[in-house]
C-alpha cells in the first residue's frame, strides 16, 4: 500500500508526464485534394508537406490526400468546417455557396491569360477576395493556379453553333450553367471524381478543363476533340477554416504561413510547364485532335459567351470585375 503522500507524488508524476507526452503530439494536418499528383495542386500539396515536415517535425504531420480519396469536392467544405480535414485547395468555381463574388473568376474571357490572373489574384481587390468567406469560417490563404480551360467534345467544336443541343459537364457553378447555356448546350453539373464515367457512358457529351485534368484524369481517352479556346480559367484558392488557422500556437502558424507562401511559389511556378507537358502527353496518345480557333471562329465564342456576365455583374459587383479586366494591361 502506498502512503497516501507517495501516492499523490506518484499521481503528481504520472500526470505531468501524460501531460508532456501530450504536448509532444503534432497537430496532424489533413490536405484533401481531388486532382492526380502529377498537377499543379497535386505538387503543391506535397510540397507544403515537405516543407513542414522539414521545418516543422514532431510539431505539424501533414496527411495528403489526393485523387478524392478523402473526400470529394461535394463533401470536402462540410469536412473543413467540421474539422475532418484542415486544409483544401477548392477550384474557385465551387464557392458559390459561400461567396457571390468569387464567381467572378467564372466569367469567360475575363482574364486573358494566367499572367492577368495572376496580377489581379495579387492585387489589393484579389487579396480582399482571399478573406471574403471569413464569416462563414473560411480562411483563404492563397491562390494557386492550374490555367486556361479548354473545350471538349466527340466532335470538333469550332464554332459555337457545333455545341448547340450537346450536354456538357460543368464544376458547380452558376456561371458556368449560364456559359454553356448560351451556346444553346445544355449544362450538367457533376462532381469531378465521376466526370471521365460520365463522358465514357455517354452521360454527358462535352465538358471544359485544363490540359492537367483533362489528361491526368484520362479523359481524352474518351473525347475525341479538344478545342483550345482557353475561354476561362481554372484556378484554386487554398483554405482552412477559420477556427483552426487561428487556432494554431502562434509560432506555428507564423511558419506555416511562410511554407504556404513557398508552396504557392512552387505550385504556380509549375502550372503552365504541367498543363503543357500533358497537351503534348494528350498528342501523343493520338486519341484527341486539339483544334486551334482562327481570331474569327474564337471571337465568335467570345461574343456567344460574354453576355453571360451582365447577368451576374450585380452580385459580383462591377468594380471588381472592371479590376479583373484591368489586369489584362500589364504595368
Ligand atoms: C473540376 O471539378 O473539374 C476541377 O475543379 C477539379 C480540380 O480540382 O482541378
């Protein structure tokens, strides 16, 4: 029988050594992503990784999860905020629900090229955009860019009058229904996991993305014709929820967010040399036949497309889509 002095020593003892076997356990970072590795996000996902078990060990694990393995981009929000996974890089089309404005990005023929996104992702409206979620407990930390979108289809898509009648697969976005609805096709919005199914059986005939996705996904196996119209763009915004970023001890959170500064670096720095490597994978399969627009037949696009964003200026808000077309002008 121990004393009873013994016994709350031993208690005492017992407790602070639970205590700092506590203390030792890292903050385990789940990074769910629905993208092959071999992209833009899918690298900058593991190069925040990297990044923080090199600089961070025994104090952050960071978990990735990539190809929807975790959860897919119709569950992976609800995850966030209910904190089964800390941090997304969501395409900037799925934020419907959360924010009106970044539906901007949506717009076709906005931006000219990565480069303009880029210069109005930096600029002080971009950076606004990062923290318009907060109230819904959503953190932006940054963009990262995938690129350009193009058309696909089993027929050549030259002119907008080839789309008209042909279902395409769109990310979930009202933009993007309203894009597709005015070439008179016919838009169905589905979750990534399941679009090359959806293209395979026939479910839908067409949809739009970038090189990346379109070959690391292999659905060029079951289109025959991609038309680079580069019309809109597919970009992400890396978040997490709002509690858990700021929840974080402040040390660690001053250098995760310098490691998200360096994987943004790293995952923009590689997005346009991926999107054309995998054009050139695409060509070399020999399944597709990538159509060149003349000036006349993409412009006719544009002019089909383009009436779409009148119809979503007022929730936009028409500066901030008048600073995205500034942005084409480089300073
Ligand atoms: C898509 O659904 O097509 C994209 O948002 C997937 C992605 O995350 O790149």
């Amino acid at each position: 029988m121990l004393k009873p002095l013994c016994k709350a020593l031993v208690c005492t003892l017992s407790f602070s050594l639970l205590g700092s076997a506590m203390a030792a356990e890292p903050i385990v970072i789940k990074f769910s992503h629905v993208v092959a590795e071999q992209t833009p996000k899918g690298q900058g996902a593991l190069m925040f990784k990297k990044l923080a078990d090199e600089r961070l060990p025994g104090r952050v694990k960071v978990e990735v999860y990539p190809n929807s393995t975790l959860f897919g981009d119709d569950k992976e929000m609800e995850a966030l905020l209910l904190g089964d996974v800390q941090i997304i890089a969501r395409s900037l089309a799925k934020f419907d629900q959360y924010t009106r404005s970044v539906q901007l990005f949506d717009l076709p023929f906005l931006f000219n090229d990565i480069a303009a996104v880029d210069r109005f992702q930096q600029s002080a409206e971009g950076q606004k955009l990062l923290k318009s979620m907060e109230s819904k407990n959503v953190t932006g930390l940054a963009y990262w860019h995938n690129g350009m979108k193009q058309l696909s289809a089993n027929k050549p898509l030259r002119v907008p009058e080839d789309a008209r009648g042909l279902k395409f697969r769109v990310q979930s976005s009202a933009v993007l229904e309203e894009q597709f609805k005015a070439v008179s096709a016919i838009p169905q919005p589905m979750i990534f996991s399941v679009v090359y199914q959806g293209l395979r059986t026939g479910l839908v005939n067409g949809t739009e993305n970038t090189y990346s996705n379109f070959y690391n996904q292999k659905q060029h196996q079951v289109q025959k014709y991609i038309t680079e119209s580069n019309h809109g763009i597919l970009d992400y915004m890396l978040i997490a929820s709002s509690d858990f970023w700021n929840g974080l001890p402040p040390d660690i959170r001053t250098e995760l967010d310098k490691i998200v500064v360096e994987a943004t670096a790293y995952a923009n720095s590689e997005a346009d040399r991926l999107n054309q490597q995998d054009k050139q994978f695409i060509l070399d399969a020999g399944t597709t036949e990538i159509i060149s627009l003349t000036p006349q037949q993409r412009n006719a696009w544009r002019e089909k497309m383009k009436p779409v964003w009148a119809k979503f200026e007022k929730e936009i808000g028409p500066d901030l889509i008048k600073a995205a077309e500034a942005s084409n002008q480089a300073q």
